[in-house]
C-alpha cells in the first residue's frame, strides 16, 4: 500500500495538525494574521497551479502549500464550532460578572432523573437583566432542576424562561479526578446552572427538530416494549444500551462487571453493532435474486437510510458515526464498482466528521473507535495467519481471541491513560461477545420490529431473554475469575504517545525484520523505565496529609510511602462518593495499602497518633473543630498546625474557637454548609487568620 492509495489520510494529517492548533493556542493568534496567510497560500497555489508542465518540485511545492492550507482549515474549521467566539454567545454579556439575568432556552436533550434533581441541556436563544432589555444569545448550559412534579413533566422541545447566574464549568476540587469540564467542552458547553422550582417557568413546547422528537418518541416506545418482554432489571438494562443506547437503566455492579472484563464496548452502540447491522441486511437482501444496476442502486439506498436511522435512535455516538461513515463510502464505492481501500475509506470518515465536528478528536469514543478499527485492519490479520487450526470450532474461536488482541494491542496505552485499569480475560469477554452480541442484536431487532404480532413477539422476547441471560452471566463470572483485572495504572499524556511510539516502532520491526529500527523501541523503553524507577522512588519517600473534598463530609488520607490510611465520616462507608474523590489520586500516588475508618476510631503506627478527632502526622498536628466542642471549655488551648472545622457547627464567632485552640491555619472542608463558610471567610478575612476553603479550594495537600 502506497501513499498514492490513501489519498484522504495525505489530508486529514495536516488537517488535525490544525485542529490540535486550536486547542493549544486559542484565539492567541489574531485571525486577521491567518486569514492573510490563507490567501496568500491560495494564490501561490493558483499560480503553481497555471504552470503547463509542472516539474517534481513543484508538485512538491504544490503539496506543501496544500498541507499548510489544511492546517489553517483545521484551525479555522475549530475556531468556528467554538460557541465562545459567537459575538453574541451568552458569555460576551456576562462578562465575566455574576449577575442573575433573564433567559429564555429550548430544552435541547432527553431529560434524565437523578436523586434529587433533573438533569437537561438547555439551549439558551434569548437573555436580558429584564423583559425590556431581551436580546437574541447563543449558547448551551447544563441545567439541574429541582425535583418536583412539574420539572419531571419537561421534555425535549420545551421551552422555558427562567432567572439564574450560570456559571462556568469548574476544575476538579480533587487532585488527578474526573475533569468534567473537560468533557463538557468536548460538546461545546462550558455553563452550568442550578434552578429551583420558582426561578423558572415552562411557556412552550414543541420546538427543536422535528427529527429528533420523532427519535425520541419511537426510542421512548421501543424501551416500553422491552419493558414489557424483559422484566429482569440486569436484562433490561443490557438490552437498552446495546439495542438503542439507552444506559440510563445499567447500575454500578454491570458497569463494573464489563468494565472489568473487557466487554464495555458492547454496552456503547459501537462499530461492531454497525457491522453485524450491515451483515445482517445484507442477508436478507441476498434473497432478492436480481444484480441489474437499479436494484444496486436502490439496496445501497436502503442500506444507507436504515444504517443512518439506526445511529440517530441509538444517539449518534463518535463510534457510530465513524462506523456509519465509513460503510456509506463503501457502499458507495461498491455501488459504483469502484475498488475500496479501507485505510482510506477510515481517513475519510473521520475527515468528513472532523470537518463537521472538529471538537469530536478530543471525546474519548471517537479516539478508542478509530485506534480500535486500526488496530483490527492491520494487526488482526497477521496475529490470525500465525496460527492455523483445522477444526472449525477450534478456528472460531481463535478468530474471536485474534481480533479481541490486536484491537486490544492498538487501545492499550490509550485505555490505560483514561481507565487505569487493564482487563486480564479481554480475549475470553471477546469470544462471549462475539457469540451472542450477533444474535442478541438480530433478535432483539426483530423483536422491535414484530412487537406486535402477539406469539412471535413473545417467543422473540424469551429468545432475546435467554441470550442476554446467559451473556450476562458469562460476564459475571470471568469477572469472578482471580486476577481479573489489575488496576491502579497511571500514564501521563506523554508517556502514553511514548509508548505508542514504542508499539508501532515493535509491530514494525516484527513485521519488516530490520534490525536498526529496534533502537527506538529498546530507547523509549529504557527511558521509561527510567522515569518510573525515579517516580517510585519519590513515591516510597512521599508523606502527605490530604484533606480531600467529599460532598457533605469530612474525608482525610495519610499517605505513608505506598501505604495509605483514610478517616471519614460514617456515612460515607460503602458509598462510592470515597471513591470518586481520592481513587485516582492514590493510584497516581502509588497507594498499594489501604486502610480506612471512620472519624472516631483511634490509629497508631511509627509515623503517626490519631485519638478523639487529634492527630500528629510526623511533626505536624491537625485536630477538628466539632460541634461538640461549642459546650467544652478549658483554661489551656491546644497548640495544633492545623485545625479542620468539620460537621456545620453553629459558631457565633470563629473567636470562639481560641479558648480551646492555638492553631496557624484554619481550614474549612465540605461538610459546612456554604453560606456558613462564606460567612467564616469573611470574619477570617478581617482578623487576618490564614484558612482554606476546601468547599471552593479543592484539596488540601500537605506534604510533611
């Protein structure tokens, strides 16, 4: 395969070039300045383009023009799709102030009932401080709702006016945790906003896309019948996402379980549905016996409305669309009997979707979808052709392992940076997947389809039953199996691109056999190496006292080299909550052990002594200020370092701390309400006491 034969992929590489441009630099560089070097490249390409014999360097010259244009069209395509830049983006208004001004928005997505609030987005087209001043706004905002009857009547269209302050998407509050602004701004939002129920007001409905009200009223009856067929929870819930995309349904222990083996691709409409949808129609259309050019034709143009239908129910994921993308210009080139090159047909994809889309590089399914299919179509054929196994069975499943491998292979380091975590039996999920996902799709398709046909429909359901039944049950029980999955692993974003350079310089040298490529991946190696042999050192000598952000509580760790001990609040035993706040702070720490308990238990060890809310940490002291100790009095204070006001307590005064504390920093975590916070703040403020807010801070790291 030559250059010559991928011409899409000589395009789309200058062209991210740009995109990652952008999401370096901004709007650092002024557009006056590229817009001039956009036409001048036009016009040099125009001129080279007149020459009548164009010799090697100017073609040359003629594609490096071209390669530099894409660039400037890649940052300009990024600079475009960013609502920020919009002259009339919400944003431009606020200025930067908190102000509480009035909008009026569509909601713009399927709403989604949490524990106490509604969740929706909204997309804002009105604003003004009063019904006078209203003016036309772009721009999208997370909204919570309060829970109440009327906000679980909205839907997707409704339109609502309501007064609020949006505010902008905030940094994790912990070190190394979920980055949820990040994710948001990968779907071009970047406001969030709280409304309870007497600061907005429905006053239309209907609006939005015709298209999608029709997708979300079929998807909303689909899942009825599902309902009606899988009365099982777990059942249900599989079906839902791998049938429609709906994974509102799946609880934390079937996340876990195909997170944990492997097999959470099959949950997110993917790729592999797509294929199996198009194998399926095309054997059914194979029983139409006719091969005139009309019927191609018109099969191609089946095939292409039914795949694209099927991606906009199931939510038009960045998998689904590189897939639907893909197979639309492979139907094409079949259709017009052109001879398809798959590498190219690939770049093309995610050529056209980027042009669309330019913020879709940075979501992590696009990223996993097209280093997955890479993998498949280079690695996957070599690793089958190294073993031959006469027996079908025997075949079959060494096909299933193959393709599970190099997919496996081309998402390792990618999977490690994100999930930290590396599932042991991936090859074993693959071959479950591959033997009932196929069929699971094709019945449960046919079970959408003929829901009412009243026999047929109930044998498909218990068909469709039993498959997901039995799937479900193989992946809790590899889930089961020792060593399962081995978790904990931290790469930076450099040494992930560092180790993928490592792997294609390895798969490289296997493959051409030349021997002075090996010096890159022995190099890179011994370098990484290297750098996690300096960072365990650190990490054996590292003392920290972490006093952690955890809503409504009270979370500290000591870190003791690779060991770690956690004190919480007894609510918070059991509650994933603990996890999502420290988990990848540990295992970026290095943290092998760990114990936890609760606030009032007593610990002693070499290092340190934790009795009746006081501790000393090598030579620091922090002890916490309950409520209790508002009725406890004492003629000599307490000399600590630190001092963490824990559990609300109703202080008139933080001077009233001073009869039972001599402290230096005053530190104010989450289990305060806020306004008591912001009221203590500001008192500290005045008497010049030092003291950290956590609630807004983040984290408080100290290293002894």
């Amino acid at each position: 395969m030559t250059w010559q034969q991928i011409p899409f992929l000589r395009l789309l590489i200058p062209f991210l070039s740009g995109i990652i441009s952008y999401h370096w630099l901004g709007t650092a560089v002024p557009w006056e300045i590229l817009i001039a070097i956009y036409a001048l490249l036009l016009g040099g390409i125009f001129l080279l383009h007149l020459k009548p014999k164009p010799n090697v360097s100017v073609i040359r010259g003629w594609g490096m023009l071209l390669s530099i244009l894409l660039i400037q069209a890649g940052y300009f395509v990024s600079y475009a799709y960013d609502a920020r830049n919009s002259p009339i983006h919400f944003d431009q208004f606020l200025n930067g102030k908190a102000t509480n001004s009035l909008y009026i928005a569509t909601i713009d997505s399927p709403i989604k009932l949490n524990a106490k609030s509604i969740k929706a987005t909204l997309n804002l087209s009105i604003q003004g401080s009063n019904i006078k001043t209203l003016t036309p706004c772009t721009g999208k905002v997370i909204a919570y709702f309060q829970l109440d009857t009327n906000s679980t009547k909205l839907q997707y269209g409704d339109v609502i006016t309501f007064h609020a302050t949006p505010q902008t998407l905030s940094p994790p509050l912990n070190p190394k945790a979920f980055d949820s602004r990040a994710y948001y701004a990968t779907q071009n939002i970047y406001h969030q906003t709280y409304l309870p129920f007497d600061q907005w007001k429905r006053i239309g409905s209907g609006q939005g896309h015709w298209l999608y009200h029709f997708i979300y009223r079929l998807r909303s009856q689909l899942l009825q019948t599902l309902k009606i067929h899988l009365p099982s929870p777990n059942e249900y819930a599989v079906a839902s996402a791998l049938l429609l995309g709906a994974k509102e349904e799946l609880n934390q222990a079937l996340r876990n379980a195909y997170a944990d083996t492997g097999a959470m691709h099959v949950l997110a409409v993917s790729g592999l549905h797509i294929g199996i949808l198009v194998g399926l129609l095309s054997f059914l259309f194979s029983f139409i016996r006719r091969s005139d050019v009309r019927w191609l034709r018109i099969k191609t143009l089946l095939l292409l409305t039914l795949l694209w239908s099927f991606a906009l129910l199931t939510g038009a994921s960045a998998s689904v669309l590189r897939a639907c993308t893909m197979f639309s210009f492979v139907l094409i080139g079949q259709s017009l009997n052109r001879k398809i090159n798959t590498y190219n047909a690939l770049a093309a994809s995610a050529f056209v979707l980027l042009t669309i889309n330019p913020l879709m590089l940075f979501q992590v399914g696009f990223q996993l979808s097209y280093l997955a299919l890479i993998g498949i179509l280079y690695l996957y054929p070599k690793i089958y052709k190294r073993c031959y196994i006469e027996n079908k069975l025997g075949d079959w499943l060494w096909n299933g392992v193959a393709l599970s491998l190099a997919a496996q292979i081309a998402t390792l380091p990618i999977s490690l940076y994100y999930f930290h975590q590396f599932p042991t039996f991936f090859w074993l999920s693959g071959i479950v997947v591959a033997a009932t996902a196929g069929i699971i799709l094709s019945v449960g398709i046919a079970l959408l389809c003929f829901s009412w046909v009243p026999l047929l429909s109930s044998l498909l359901g218990y068909l469709l039953y039993g498959f997901l039944f039995l799937m479900n049950s193989l992946i809790f029980l590899i889930q089961q199996l020792p060593s399962a999955v081995w978790e904990g692993f931290w790469l930076e974003s450099w040494e992930m691109w560092t180790w993928y350079i490592v792997l294609i310089s390895t798969v490289y040298l296997l493959i051409h056999r030349q021997l002075k490529v090996a010096i890159i991946p022995l190099t890179l190696t011994i370098l990484l190496f290297g750098y996690h042999a300096m960072i365990d050192y650190q990490q054996i000598q590292q003392r920290q006292l972490c006093i952690y952000h955890s809503r409504k509580s009270t979370l500290i760790s000591y870190l003791n080299g690779t060991k770690a001990i956690t004190w919480m609040d007894s609510t918070l035993i059991g509650n994933p909550q603990v996890q999502y706040a420290q988990q990848n702070h540990l295992w970026s720490a290095g943290i092998s052990n760990h114990q936890f308990h609760v606030l009032e238990d007593s610990v002693q060890r070499n290092t340190l002594y934790y009795k009746q809310y006081k501790g000393q940490f090598r030579q620091h002291r922090l002890s916490l200020y309950t409520p209790k100790h508002l009725h406890h009095h004492s003629h000599t204070p307490l000399e600590v370092d630190y001092l963490l006001i824990h559990g609300n307590p109703k202080l008139k005064s933080i001077q009233q701390i001073e009869d039972l504390f001599f402290y230096k920093t005053l530190i104010f975590d989450a289990s305060n309400s806020r306004w008591r916070i912001q009221q203590w703040s500001k008192e500290c403020q005045k008497l010049g006491i030092h003291f950290i807010d956590v609630s807004t801070q983040g984290a408080c790291i100290i290293n002894l």
